[in-house]
C-alpha cells in the first residue's frame, strides 16, 4: 500500500496570485498523477508527473498554467497559477501500480479563489 | 461519448435496501476498480476487479469482461454508506465515471 500527504488541506486565494500543493508518498512509486475534481464533477486528470522530466499534461491543461515538478520518485508539486474563481476545486495527488491494480489518493486540496 | 459511464448518476435509498450501481465502458482495459468518496473528500478503492466476482463484507462487485459492464452491490445497506461511488477503469491511465451519489435514509 502507499500513504500519500498532500497539503495544504484547504485554502482559500486571492484572484491573480498562485498556490502550490505538495504530495509526499511514503513509498517509491512510478506513476504519479494530479487530478481536478470541480465541484459536483468527477476526476479530471491534469497531468502525468514525471520524475526528471516534463509533466504530460491532458488536452486542456498547460504547464503555464499548472507547473508540475516531481524531483524524485516520492515528492511532487502541482502550482494553480495566476488563480481565477474557475479554479475553485478539489485538487488530488494519485498513485497507481503499473498495471493499474492499485490506486492510492491523497486527502486532496480544496482551493477557493476569491 | 464518455469512456466509461455510470447510472444511476443519483440514487437514494431508506435503510437495508439492496444497492446495484452500474459501470460501463468503450475500452479494453486491464483492471477495474470502484472508488469510495466521502463528503470529507478522500478517496479509497474498494474493489480491484479483472474479472469476475469479489464480496467484502456487505458489499459486492461484479465484472463482464465481454460485455464491459461492471456492478457494485451493496446489500442491507446503511446510511454510513452514504457516499459518492466511482467506477474507474485502467488502460495505460485511470479513467472515471461521473460517479453515483448514494443517499440512504434511516
């Protein structure tokens, strides 16, 4: 199993500035993802956090606005940059096995931006 | 078309009813798994399902690989079971369903 930390909690931000989540796994893990959760909405995937590397980033999402980094195989960040009241959601650091048979979430980030 | 669709998006329930939510999906895939969300936010998978039939406690998920459907089943249920119920399934990422919000009344 994997335990995942993600902070802050719960924030709530200024219009135009920026925030970032972090998400610290207890256990070496592949395959790292951020997920946007709007309100009501399912899981939206935002990106791939890849170690050493650029994030993969799904059609809709860009690095300026969302920077990804991931420095080693247990530690990511995800920045919401320049916040606007769309960007009011639930934001979830995931992991999963390789094949897909597992899947851990951390505790989520809820952003209000006002 | 969503990828993977879930029914009923809403449901409510009085207490010890019998639950059936419904997963289907377009998309060959490599595993199953239904989530648990609490209004708190946090998620858990409750099942991992590749084929066939698991059971923990009262409940119970079902899949058909061939008709790429999947069931959970949630027997005698109870409003501690109150939550939002995702079906997500795996091929190459995770894709979700838009998720059943299950209410159940004492």
């Amino acid at each position: 199993s994997a335990v995942i930390s993600q902070k802050p909690s719960r924030d709530i931000c200024q219009r135009g500035t920026s925030l970032t989540i972090q998400c610290q796994v207890d256990s070496q893990v592949t395959m790292m993802f951020w997920y946007r959760q709007q309100p009501g909405q399912s899981l939206t995937l935002i990106a791939t956090a890849n170690q050493g590397s650029e994030a993969t980033y799904e059609s809709g999402f860009v690095i300026d606005k969302f920077p990804i980094s991931r420095p080693n195989l247990t530690f990511s960040t995800l920045t919401v940059s320049n916040m606007s009241p769309e960007d009011s959601s639930i934001y979830l650091c995931s992991v999963t096995g390789l094949s897909g048979n597992t899947i851990y979430f951390g505790e989520g980030s809820w952003l209000t931006v006002v | 078309k969503n990828e993977v669709e879930q029914s009923p998006q809403n449901l409510t329930a009085q207490e010890g009813e019998f639950i059936t939510i419904n997963c289907s999906y377009s998309v060959g895939i490599s595993a199953l798994h239904w989530l648990q969300q609490h209004p708190g936010g946090g998620i858990v998978s409750l099942f991992m399902l590749s084929s066939g039939k698991k059971k923990h406690g009262r409940l119970i998920a079902t899949i058909n690989i061939q008709e790429k459907h999947s069931s959970l089943h949630i027997t005698a249920s109870h409003p501690r079971d109150s939550a939002v119920y995702i079906c997500a399934v795996f091929y190459g990422n995770m894709r979700f369903g838009a998720g059943t919000r299950l209410t159940v009344k004492p």
